[in-house]
C-alpha cells in the first residue's frame, strides 16, 4: 500500500493551526522553547501550502495543454464537447 502525498495533504494543512495554537500556549506559559518550536511549524506550514499551490498549478496547467478544464474541486480535468 503506497500512500501518495495529495492523500495526506489535509493531514499537513493542520500543522498551521495546530503550530498556532501552540504559539499561544507558549507566550502564555512564556516557553522559549516551544515558541521556537512552533514557529518552526509554521515555517514548516510555509512551505507545504507552496509545494501544494505548485502542484496545483501543474495540474492546471497540464489541463489546459490538453484542452481541458481544470475542476480544483475534484482534483481532475473535465473535456468540454
């Protein structure tokens, strides 16, 4: 069983506002420690919501090189007749 990377894309989405809340936590309590960390997290968020607009963005665009249209809600291409 492979698992791809769109599979667990919700999965990565929630390190943003999980790295948040934490950041929260920690300027309350005044944890150095765990504000670095979660502003790691959230640095880490950064760059994962790039790489999936990316690869979106590749998807649309393969689309319309085939002549087709792009349904980001499906995750496919749809042929017009």
């Amino acid at each position: 069983m492979t698992v791809a990377v769109l599979d667990i894309q919700p999965l990565l989405l929630t390190i943003a506002p999980i790295s948040v809340l934490v950041m929260l936590f920690a300027l309350k309590r005044k944890k150095i420690w765990l504000v670095k960390l979660s502003l790691l997290g959230m640095v880490l968020s950064v760059f994962v919501i790039f790489a999936f607009q990316y690869l979106d963005y590749r998807h649309f665009e393969n689309c319309l090189m085939q002549g087709e249209v792009y349904n980001p809600l499906r995750n496919s291409c749809i042929q017009l007749h």
